[in-house]
C-alpha cells in the first residue's frame, strides 16, 4: 500500500517562493519545476524508504533537475509521508531542520 502525503503549511510557502523565482527569471520553467515535484512526490509514495535518513528521522529526496530537496519523514502507523520542506540545495539546510517539530 502506498502512503499518503502530509504537507506542512509552510511547504506551500516553499512552493510559491521557487515557482515565483523560476517564473520571474525565464516564463514557463515555473511549471516544468511545479512539474519535476510532483514527479518527485510520486516516487516517494512508491518507495518512501528508499531515501537514507540524513538528521534526527528526517529523509531527503532529490528532484533530478531542479537543485531542491524535499525534507521528510515517514510516520508509518498512520501511512504518512510527512513533507517538511522543499529546499533549494544551496540554502541552510536548517531550515527544515528546524521544522520537523513545529506541527
């Protein structure tokens, strides 16, 4: 059984910022970016343990073009997939660190 995706709110946030950003600087890579996550969300529903635990029980998963990584953990009594950050590789990775505990 596959599991289902939890987002916390400010992934949302996440979200916005970089397809704004992709937007801005060329039209159109917002959505190819939008797209690559999803792709990315996809395969974590299909293999969520097939990402190593990098800090505390939080695992990272890589876009293949995109240089962003999707913080999460798995809460496997409820069949969650717990989406924590979307991080550009280039930023401080603390960020999410931070957030595994805020909700």
């Amino acid at each position: 059984m596959a599991y289902s995706l939890y987002y916390y709110d400010v992934v949302k946030i996440d979200l916005i910022e970089a397809k704004k950003w992709y937007k801005k600087h060329q039209p159109g890579l917002e959505i190819r970016f939008a797209a690559e996550v999803k792709d990315c969300f996809k395969r974590l529903q299909n293999n969520p343990l097939n990402y190593e635990i990098k800090y505390k029980n939080v695992r990272t998963a890589f876009t293949a073009i995109f240089p962003y990584a999707i913080h999460f953990y798995l809460d496997d009594a409820k069949q969650l997939i717990v989406i924590i950050g979307i991080i550009h590789q280039s930023r401080n990775p603390d960020l999410s660190y931070n957030r595994d505990n805020d909700e």
